[in-house]
C-alpha cells in the first residue's frame, strides 16, 4: 500500500470519527444581569426613610455554591453540567442587584454593600436553598427557592420575610434559557420583597403583608406563577438484573393509556393516581397495582409483589437445544405461554417471564398441562430470580430427544448469569492428521498428532461496551514410521479484544495478542548432520558434525505481540452470520532471542555443514485491516474466520499477512471433525513466500463448568 493510500485511510477514519462524535464541546459561562425594563416605577419613593441598610452576601449550601450549574433528577439525584459554568458569584451578585434595586428606588437614605463604620438601622439578608436546572425527556424547568430577610440592626429578629418557591417551564432545554429565566424570577422576586418592605414601612402591620401584596397584582413587573401540575417518575425494577425485561402499562383514572416502559426504566408522569398493569402472559394474567401516586420532583418505586422466571434448554454438551418449552401455573393449569430458549451465543436474548409468586410447572415437546414425562416444576418466590436449566438427551443424530434433567442454577451460577460477564472453559482431545511446508516451500511434510487443547473464553457484553478474551493451549506429541514420539505441538495464543461502540455497528476498538510456546523446539534431521551457528554479525558459536537433534527456539522465544486501535463495523450481525471488519494503527513485536533458522548447505575448505543462522527480532508499525466473522451451517457445521493484514509505514520491512480458517463439523455426542487452513507470509532465505499450514482433527470435547 502505497504511502499516500495510508494517509488517505487514516484521513477517512478521523473524518469519519469527527462526523459521528461531532466537535468538541467548548466550555461556556454565563451570567445574571440587571435589566433596566424590569424595574417598577410604582416602588420609587419621592423621599426616602432616613434610614441606613447593609445587605449582606448571600448564603448558599456547598452542593450549590460551586461553578457548575447544578443539574436535577427526579429524586435525591443531582449532577453538576461540566462545560456549563456559571462566570458570575451568586453570593454576591443577588445582593449587589438588591443594592441596585434600592438606590433606584430611593427607598434609604443610606444603602450599602460593605459593612457601615456605625451599626445600621437595618439588616438584609438572603439565602438560597436550590437553584437547579431540570432536564428530562418530555419537558425542562428552572427551580429557585430562596428566601429574603429585612432585620432590625441591633436585633436578630426577623421583621419582613419573603419566600420564593418558583418552577418555570422553559420553551427548550438550553441553558441560555434557564439563566435568562433564574435572571427575571431573581429581579422580580427582589421586587416583591421591597413591596413587602415598603408596605410595612407604611403601614407597620407585618400580618396583613400578604392581602396587601394581592391588591398590587396590577404591577406589570409581577409574574404569576403557572397554575400547572408538576412531574414525576415511575419506576419498577427489573429484578433479573438484564434489558430484555417486558414493559408494564400505565393506566389514568379513566383508563387510557399515558405510559409504557420496560420494567427497569421509568416513565415521566404528571401528579396524580394511576393504574399499572405489568407481567407475563395475556392481558387478563397482568398483575396489577392501582392507586399508584406520583408527586412532583418524585421517583416513585413500585415494591415488588412479582418474582422472575428464565429458563435455558441445553443438551448434555452444554449447547443450545432448539425445544419448545411451555409454562403452566401448577395448581390451575392454567398456561401463560411458550418459547424457544434464547441461543445467547449468537446474540439473542433470554426471555424474562414475569409471574405471581406461586408453584409452576414447564413442559417440553410441546406437552400438555397434565403429562407425567418431560416436565418439571418451579418455585417462583416474590423479588426473587429463579433461573432454571433444562437438559435434554439426543439422538445419534444430534436431535434433541427427552428431557434428563432439570434444576435452579447455584448462586454462583445465578449470579454469573444475571452479570453480564460469561465465561466458557473446555478440554479437547484431538486425532491430528498434519501437513505444512515450514521448512521447504516446495514440499509438504506429513505426521500423526495426538494433540490436547485447554481452551478458555472470557466476554464481557453490555452496550456499549464489549470485551472478549480467548486463550487457547496447544500440546501434543507426534510419532513417524521413523522417529519415537516426540513433542510436535506447543502453542500458548492469547486474543484480547475491547469495543466501545459509540452508535450502532460502529466503534472504537483496542485489542492485545500474544502467541508464544512452553517448550525449547529441535529440529531432528533424516540423518545426522553436521552444522555451524552464527550470530548476526557472521561469527561462529555453535558447531557439531553428527547431530542427531538441533535447537531451533528456547523455551518462549520467539514471542509475538500484537496492539492495534482504530475503527470497528459490525457488517453482518445475524442468528447465523457474524461479521466484522477492522481498520486502524496496529503495533508488531516479534521477538526472536536465540532463535535459529536452517540455512544453505555449505562445502568450502573449512568442511561441510548446514549454516544456521540466528534471527533478528521485528518491530513493525503501520495500518492494519482485519476481517472476523462466523457462520453457521446446517448439519451442525460452523466456519470461523479471522484474517488481518499489516503495512508497515517502512517500506524496508515486509507486510504481516495472516488468514486463519477454521471448519467445524459435530459428527456425535463429543465427537467433532474440525479442519483448519493457516496461511502466512514468510520469508525463507531472503525469499518471501506463503506458508500454508493444513490441520484435521478428530476432536474429544469435554466441557469444563
């Protein structure tokens, strides 16, 4: 791939990532302001009282008293916005408008900020308890409560006092809009409490502040609070801990429908009762909980009177069995369904029954209520999961037949179900029947393996995260017409993937792999040989003429590593197809300590002998592509397939062309034929070619729990 061609794809990738995650979020500040339309004329006073005030700075609790402008949730929850910040100090710029307010007015003689060099006459205060911005799904607002206080200077009692409780909705849910909404209800509220205040200047009499305040409802500047209801949540939990719960229905008083969501989620609701029907079944087997009140600024969290029931059907190997099961209440009879199990290997999600707590039973191959074969029964308790296994036998063809077992998972078991972390652990026994031309390009060498693989899968899946971790083993021995048995397989391979996808189908990926081997790797020659070794700089270490066995590797060496990260797209995600394809910056280590490779044969006057050479460790960087993708087959055959290609931005040094294909047919119980083709690019003598590495195995599995 030329240079230009690199620069091009990784131009493509950021365009790509900047068009889908769009531009970096600025940090913005905002600020309250004092607006000339928003004052009174009607408060202005031709002569002032003789008297002096300090208005005090403004108290505010810590969780609000911070830069951030604080976010609310419905319920105890509040979360700061990050890149919203306030560029003003509410601590003294409400009581600098307040100042203001007063000078305009002509209300004191004196009015000041800073604490007077003689005791005041007066004293006012203000505190605020919220100020929060709520932002939900179906509507914003912006909530003030704070309160105003006027005292007398040699006195701490309280002789004028305003309350403020304001929740305005907002037309959007932009902050522009909150700040300039918290800016009139602060300007206007401060009006208010200098009403208040001149009232009783006026009038001495503090009680009646209030009747006085609704004969002034003329003034233009006061705004009505708006006579709606309030919201709240509703909220059922999901007690089987996943998100393919089924929803519930949320019912008013006179029995239409305003909300639906999955249990496990809540729904926004105005104030008031309602009626929520919820459960597995038909519409006349719904539980249901009337009366359910919502109240503004409130979660609600309906208890549960519910238990959950899952069900797995599987054959003695642990795989998915495609048997229909059905669910009948074990006193009544009376059925609240059927289902396939959910084959999970291939992406699809278990199905959660919601029941009443009680006793039921579950049959198979589609058997009645009333059957004394293939079935069992289930305790379902209330707030509680019950995941229930069913194991079925087969036949010589593979086809599922009668039911041989059944029970509730252990706690453990129950627990690793419900979390999103899997792990899958089996032993295989495998007939290996190999050829490859590692050592002649033109030639194909042939021996007899009995191999056993340790095989170990770890994956962690739950949008928008998914990890996958595969490690497998390699052993086994090998014997010629020629030779005793000797070790012909050792293979450590380790595949770690990580995935963040930041829209459907497409993400970011980081993946580590390692390959290496337990053992030191000879090569036994036909006959017994002379050699020399060298070193990389031509000089000899090592020599013997009638070797009858050579060190190629030490134990580990060489060790290969892979990193890459870059773009992941999910090209094909169904029940029988898999596929995805790769494209980023990908990391190469070969290391190669003490590893040797056979050479020419030489014969000059120092002797006859085959050189062996030492190799030197490669590191390589460039772009990577990679393709991964399965597939599944009729008469139980599955294909894997995991290709992947590096150019490395030097030029000087080789691409990484790997192919690996796997081909997997169940003949029996435990039986399997699996085929694998393993392509590569080598180099053998300063020459470049494809290694080809043809593997057929007659594969004993036994899984691990």
């Amino acid at each position: 791939m030329k240079k230009t061609n690199i620069i091009y794809l990784f131009l493509f990738i950021m365009i790509f990532a900047g068009c889908t995650i769009g531009k970096i979020t600025p940090t913005n500040y905002y600020v309250l302001e004092y607006f000339e339309h928003l004052q009174n004329d009607n408060l202005y006073r031709e002569i002032p009282l003789e008297k002096s005030v300090w208005i005090k700075d403004l108290k505010i609790p810590s969780n609000y008293n911070r830069k951030q402008i604080v976010l609310r949730h419905f319920g105890p929850k509040i979360t700061y916005a990050s890149k919203e910040l306030w560029g003003i100090k509410l601590t003294e710029i409400i009581p600098d408008f307040i100042n203001k307010k007063l000078e305009r007015y002509n209300v004191f003689q004196t009015t000041n900020r800073d604490v007077l060099n003689e005791r005041p006459d007066f004293i006012i205060s203000s505190k605020i308890t919220n100020i929060e911005f709520y932002q939900n799904e179906n509507s914003s607002q912006a909530r003030l409560v704070m309160e105003f206080n006027l005292k007398e200077g040699d006195k701490e009692i309280i002789i004028v006092q305003h309350h403020v409780s304001r929740d305005e909705f907002l037309a959007d849910d932009s902050f522009d809009n909150f700040v300039l909404k918290i800016n009139d209800i602060v300007l206007n509220e401060i009006d208010n409490f200098i009403l208040k205040m001149e009232n009783y200047f006026d009038t001495g009499i503090v009680e009646k502040l209030a009747e006085t305040e609704e004969k002034n409802k003329e003034l233009t500047f006061v705004q009505e609070k708006r006579k709606v209801k309030g919201m709240g949540f509703l909220y059922l939990p999901a007690i089987s801990q996943t998100d393919n719960e089924p929803y519930y229905t949320v019912y008013d008083q006179n029995g239409l429908i305003v909300g639906s969501a999955r249990m496990g989620e809540s729904t926004i609701l105005s104030e008031g009762k309602y009626t929520v029907h919820y459960g597995s079944g038909s519409s006349a087997q719904m539980l249901t909980k009337k009366n359910v009140e919502i109240l503004q600024r409130y979660k609600t969290v309906v208890e549960p009177d519910w238990g959950v029931l899952m069900v797995d059907i599987l054959d003695e190997e642990r795989n998915y069995a495609k048997v229909r099961y059905e669910i009948f209440n074990a006193e009544s009879g009376e059925s609240f369904g059927g289902e396939f199990p959910a084959d999970e290997e291939i992406g699809e999600k278990r199905r959660v029954w919601i029941l009443k707590p009680g006793l039921y039973k579950i049959t198979i191959n589609d058997k009645p209520f009333n059957t004394l074969t293939d079935f069992t029964t289930v305790l379902v308790e209330n707030g509680q999961l019950q995941d229930l296994r069913i194991v079925m036998g087969i036949d010589e063809n593979n086809n599922p037949t009668n039911l041989v077992g059944a029970g509730i998972l252990s706690g453990s078991e129950t627990l690793k179900a419900s979390e999103d972390w899997k792990l899958f652990s089996s032993i295989h026994g495998n007939f290996n029947a190999n050829s490859n031309n590692a050592t002649d390009k033109n030639k194909q060498e042939f021996t007899l393996n009995l191999n056993t693989q340790m095989e170990n899968r770890l994956v962690y899946d739950k949008i928008p995260f998914h990890f996958t971790s595969k490690n497998i083993i390699d052993l086994g021995t090998s014997k010629s017409s020629d030779t005793d048995f000797r070790l012909s397989l050792d293979e450590f391979d380790l595949k770690n993937t990580f995935i963040y996808y930041f829209i459907k189908d497409v993400g970011f990926y980081s993946r580590f792999n390692m390959n290496s081997h337990f053992f030191p790797t000879y090569y036994y020659p036909t006959e017994a040989e002379a050699y020399k070794k060298f070193d990389e700089n031509g000089n000899e270490i090592e020599a013997a003429i009638d070797a009858e066995k050579i060190l190629l590797n030490p134990a580990v060496y060489p060790l290969n590593l892979k990193e890459g990260i870059g773009l992941n797209m999910r090209l094909l995600n169904r029940a029988n197809v898999n596929l995805y394809f790769r494209t980023g910056f990908g990391l190469e280590q070969d290391i190669k300590k003490d590893v040797f490779q056979k050479g020419i044969f030489i014969d000059d006057e120092t002797g006859q002998y085959f050189k062996y050479d030492i190799l030197e460790s490669e590191y390589k960087k460039g772009t990577e592509l990679s393709l991964v993708g399965s597939m599944r087959f009729p008469f139980d055959l599955t294909y894997n397939t995991d290709a992947y290609i590096l150019f490395p931005f030097d030029k000087s040094i080789n691409k990484t062309v790997e192919w690996e294909n796997t081909f997997n047919m169940k003949i029996f119980k435990y039986v399997s034929l699996e085929y694998k083709l393993k392509l590569e690019n080598k180099e053998l003598n300063n020459e470049e070619y494809i290694y080809s590495e043809h593997s057929l195995f007659l594969r004993l599995t036994y899984i691990l729990k």
